[in-house]
C-alpha cells in the first residue's frame, strides 16, 4: 500500500515568537534588510507556512551607523507624493539618515515583506532605534548576527 504525504500546518496558538537584537553598526543596508525580512517572515524556521504570520520579533538598535556601498549614499532617494499636482517631494538617502534613520531600515525590510495583510502586520513586528538602548529589555532578546 502506498503512503500518503500530509502537508502539517502548525496553529497559530502552537507559533512560538522569540525576540532577536540586531547591531546595525556598519551593515549594508540590503543585506541587513533582507535578512531582517527572512527573520520576521518566519522562513528560518522549519514550520514555516506562507500564510501565516509565525515569525519572530527583530529589534534593530544602531540604525543610524547602517551603510550604502559604493556611490548609492548619493544616488538612492526616497520618493512621496502629497497627490496635489506638482506634489513629488524627493529626499536623498543622506538627507533622510540626518532626519529619520529609523525610517530607512524600516522602509527597506517593508519593501521585502508580503504586499498584502499579511504584510502590514508583520512589520509591526519590526523594532528600529538610533541608539545603543531601547525598551524591550524585558523580552529578553537574543543577540542575531549575520
């Protein structure tokens, strides 16, 4: 008789979150982005399911001291829209780093993630702060290195 394969899927009340710091001090930022991703998106674990969220919580300390190779500190700028005509507003990454670092780590890990639901709650699993410090202290978490 031939065996069956069965596809285990693992609840959500089974998903164990563990909380992981990162040191950001002299990192590319891709690279730290998509392995921050990979993280929180659950895909180092063996029970991962692609629609579920049972990734880990990541908090990035040092977002300030991350680095572009290359020329890309010059080049690569962020782009909004107030959706007035006329209204394009461009920043440079430089101009960005000076005036919210946290926001190019977080923008850089949300391009990575899932575009749908799933996604937007999967990056409130992302922590980024410009210091040494931050308060998640009583989570005790585990230092991740790439």
């Amino acid at each position: 008789m031939k065996q069956e394969k069965i596809t285990r899927f693992i609840k959500s009340a089974d998903v164990e979150k563990n909380w992981y710091v990162v040191d950001a001090k002299d990192q590319v930022l891709g690279r730290l982005a998509a392995k921050i991703a990979m993280v929180i998106r659950g895909k180092h674990k063996a029970e991962f399911t692609p629609n579920m969220d049972n990734g880990d919580f990541v908090v990035v300390i040092n977002a300030d001291k991350v680095r572009l190779t290359g020329k890309r500190t010059g080049m690569k700028t962020y782009i909004r829209h107030s959706g007035y005509p006329g209204g394009q507003k461009v920043t440079t990454f430089q101009e960005m780093m000076d005036k919210n670092p946290e926001f190019v780590i977080r923008h850089a890990v949300k391009g990575m993630l899932p575009k749908n639901r799933l996604g937007r709650k999967m990056i409130n699993h992302l922590k980024v702060y410009t210091g040494e410090n931050h308060p998640h202290v009583a989570q005790k978490p585990e230092p991740l290195s790439f």
